[in-house]
C-alpha cells in the first residue's frame, strides 16, 4: 500500500532534478547522482593559498578561504543556486549545505572553529523572500561538523539592491557600511567561519568580515558553496 501511494505521489506531484528535470530515484534527494557526480568541483580549495584565498589579500586578514564548486553561467551550479534562492527550495538549501561540510571535513583545515555565521539578509528581503539561503546552508554545514551556528551576532544595516548585474567597483561601493556586530563580546576570542552561498568579487564577504575582525582577538575564516574563477 505504502509503495502505492508513493507512486501514486510520484505521477501527482513528480519529483524532478533541479537541474536536468528527470524522475529522481527514492533514493535521490532534490538533484540526481548523475548531476551531482558532474558538478565542477574547486579542486584547488583543497590549498591554503588557492585562487579564492587570494581574492582576499591585501583586503581581509582571513585564516582560511574555501569554496565547493566553481560557480559559471553555463554549469549546473548557477542552476543550483537560483533554485536556492528564487524558488524556496529549503530542502535543497540544507542538502547543499550538507555537501559543504562534508567538504570542509575533507579539507582538514577546519577543525577548530568556534562558530558558524552565515552572511545575513536584511530584514526585508528576508521577509520577502521567507528565509535567508546562506542559512539553510549553515543549517546543513553546522549539522555535518558538529559546529554551533550563530544567526543573531550580526546584522544587516542597509537595504542593498541586488548585486548580481553590478560590476566589481559598483559591488564595492554597495557593500560599504552594511554589517553591525550586535553581540561582539559573544565571539571575542573565536575562530568564526562566515559563510555564504557564492563569492563573485568577494564585496560582500569582505565587507561582513572587516565588521567581525573589529571584535578582540576573533579569528575569521571564509566559506562558500561556490566561487566564480
């Protein structure tokens, strides 16, 4: 009866890849092992001082730097992420996130962080959206490595518009002044891993970061899901 009902669930409401759009398996969860098997990884994440790191010098004393995947328009990776962030699917929110940590136990590198913070959305797009896609992916990095997430330390100031069209110098200038530590005696002393889904120019991140460093003694690390090269 179960396995009837399933079926019957299937044909009603299939349940499709995000990113080729065939049946997946019970087995599969939101993208096929197909897809997931040809996903471009960030091979050279795996460095202390790869591609992604040096984005950031010079700008962000930063720890460590690691990305997942290489984010290009013509890859299943921007697929991915507009299915994240535009049409709500949570589930693949968390399940990417999960992929994350795994990673970044296979990196080794991480082994002593404090806490996970997620890049914040201001308050009224997360309302308009319904949620905040760098936290979904915290919820899944913080499950597979065992590490606390912080969701409340910072905050978003301003209302930025979206980056996605603006060139770098344009994406420097809206990310100026966006962040606030509300809570720094909380992280005074931590190695704080900031998380989001896709570093571009790296503005965003190093905007969140230069707030975080002003706290006493707090080690930072950076993480995304993916990275443009």
């Amino acid at each position: 009866m179960k396995t009837l009902i399933a079926s019957l669930g299937q044909i009603l409401f299939p349940n499709l890849c995000v990113c080729c759009y065939e049946y997946l398996s019970q087995q599969e969860e939101s993208i096929c092992d197909l897809c997931l098997f040809t996903l471009p990884i960030f091979e050279l994440g795996y460095q202390k001082d790869n591609p992604l790191a040096r984005k950031f010098w010079g700008r962000l004393n930063v720890e460590i730097a690691f990305a997942h995947l290489v984010y290009k328009s013509t890859t299943n990776v921007k697929q991915l992420l507009n299915e994240l962030k535009y049409n709500g699917n949570i589930t693949l929110g968390i399940e990417m996130g999960k992929w994350l940590g795994d990673a970044l136990l296979k990196s080794k590198q991480f082994t002593k962080i404090d806490y996970i913070i997620p890049i914040p959305l201001h308050p009224t797009r997360q309302k308009f959206r319904g949620y905040n896609q760098s936290e979904l992916l915290g919820q899944g990095v913080s499950q597979v490595m065992n590490i606390p997430m912080l969701t409340d330390i910072v905050a978003r100031e301003r209302y930025n518009k979206t980056q996605t069209k603006k060139r770098r110098y344009e994406r420097y200038i809206n990310s100026q002044e966006l962040f606030r530590v509300r809570i720094p005696e909380q992280i005074e002393g931590k190695h704080i891993l900031l998380l989001d889904d896709v570093i571009t120019t790296g503005s965003t991140m190093e905007s969140c970061g230069e707030v975080l460093l002003d706290v006493n003694n707090l080690t930072l690390s950076l993480a995304s899901l993916a990275v443009a090269t």
